[in-house]
C-alpha cells in the first residue's frame, strides 16, 4: 500500500482555530521530516483540536521517521509550545486521492528543475506567497439581457492579506469589535483589550475551485475569480 497516515497527540491548551495549529504542526514538522526526505505532506487537525494526521506518500520514510520518535533522545526536538508531540503510525487508511495528489506534485516539482529532494524542500516550505489588499468583494455572475455581468452583492473595504500557498490561497483580516457588558469576548477568537475584541476572519479558496481568472488593472490591480463552490470560512 503506498502512503501512510501518522496520528500525532498534541495537547493545544487555549482556544486556537484549527487551521492555526495546522499551520503550526506543518511548519514545526517540516524540518524534522526533511532528513526523512519527506517534503511534500499535508496535516489535518481533529475537531478536538488535541490530535492530528499527517498524511504523505512515502510509506517506508514515515515509518523510519516514527521509530526514530520514539528514541529517547530525539523527545527534546518534539516540544513544540512546550508540549511534546506523541506521534505513531495510525490505523486509518490514508486518503487515496490526497497521497495520490502528493505524490503528483512532489513529482512534477522534480522534473519542472528543482532537481533534488533538498532543492524541492526550498520550494514547498517557502513557496508561499503573501500580498495585501484594500478590499475585496463577492457576489455572482448574472445575465443582463445577453450579457454576463458580475453583481457584487457584499463589499469590504479593510486592510486585509492574501497568502498564496500550494493548493489554495488564504485571505485573512481582523476586526476590532467594541466590548460589552453582554458579550463574551472570549468567543471571538483573537487577542482581547480592555475595550476590544479582535475578530480574526478568514476564508480559504482552493485552487481546484477556480474556474477562471481575470486580472484588471484599470487604475489598481483587480483580480476576479469564479468558482465552482463558495469558499470555506474558519
């Protein structure tokens, strides 16, 4: 069976948004797994936000990368927010498609020049792409007569920043919300003042969603995006 599923036990104390202690994980694994030669994988945070999956495609490396976790001395290069990961191999079946995709692109970086597994690793972790926006807007595409048009129907204008990374790009921004006495600010999400609450948003468009792209550059840079699903919000 190709690919493999690691589970790893992590106990997040606070209330962090998933995609947060996803991002966490992958970054603080990355270097850890890279002697492995494994550089092209994806983390996936439970709903309890406790424990996680790391799925690649490189069976035989994971589990080289799990005997060596459970060395004694390799325990201090697992804390991580001081709380040491406890990571093993998983009884679920790693999704077909996911290892099939990593293995694809991990693949296609090779042959596109990256050359070694060392030179992709340069690629993968640092590949991501940031920009910031002033505003943005959504809506859908509507006939007019004949003529499709874009109505917008919700528009933002708030410093905001676009991350593009592998397989999706990530738009986030805050929000500082006013404290009262019947609102509880701990459920926010963010960093909490005296006076406000910072209401952290963010929306996830994978690539895979897009059905085309427009750029506009009539006095400042635009660009449009149609999809075939709505975006996921976290």
């Amino acid at each position: 069976m190709e690919g493999i599923e690691l589970y790893i036990h992590y106990i997040q104390r606070g209330s962090k948004p998933k995609w947060l202690i996803s991002t966490e994980l992958k970054k603080f694994l990355a270097p850890l797994l890279e002697p492995f030669r494994i550089i092209n994988f994806e983390v996936r945070v439970f709903k309890s936000g406790v424990n996680a999956a790391l799925t690649t495609h490189k069976r035989a490396n994971a589990l080289q990368f799990v005997q060596q976790c459970q060395k004694p001395q390799f325990f201090s290069k697992l804390i991580l927010n001081g709380q040491r990961l406890i990571i093993k191999t998983s009884v679920n079946i790693p999704n077909d498609i996911l290892v099939r995709v990593l293995k694809r692109e991990e693949k296609a970086l090779l042959i596109d020049g990256y050359g070694t597994v060392e030179a992709l690793a340069l690629i993968v972790h640092r590949k991501q792409r940031e920009c910031k926006i002033s505003s943005f807007a959504y809506g859908k595409w509507e006939y007019v007569g004949t003529q499709a048009c874009y109505h917008p129907y919700f528009t933002l204008s708030i410093d905001a920043t676009a991350t593009f990374g592998d397989r999706y790009f990530v738009l986030t921004w805050e929000i500082a919300i006013d404290n009262t006495d019947d609102q509880d600010s701990t459920t926010l999400g963010c960093s909490t003042g005296s006076d406000q609450s910072i209401f952290c948003h963010r929306l996830q468009f994978p690539y895979s969603a897009i059905e085309s792209t427009i750029l506009d550059n009539h006095g400042s840079y635009a660009l449009v995006y149609t999809l075939n699903h709505a975006p996921k919000s976290g």
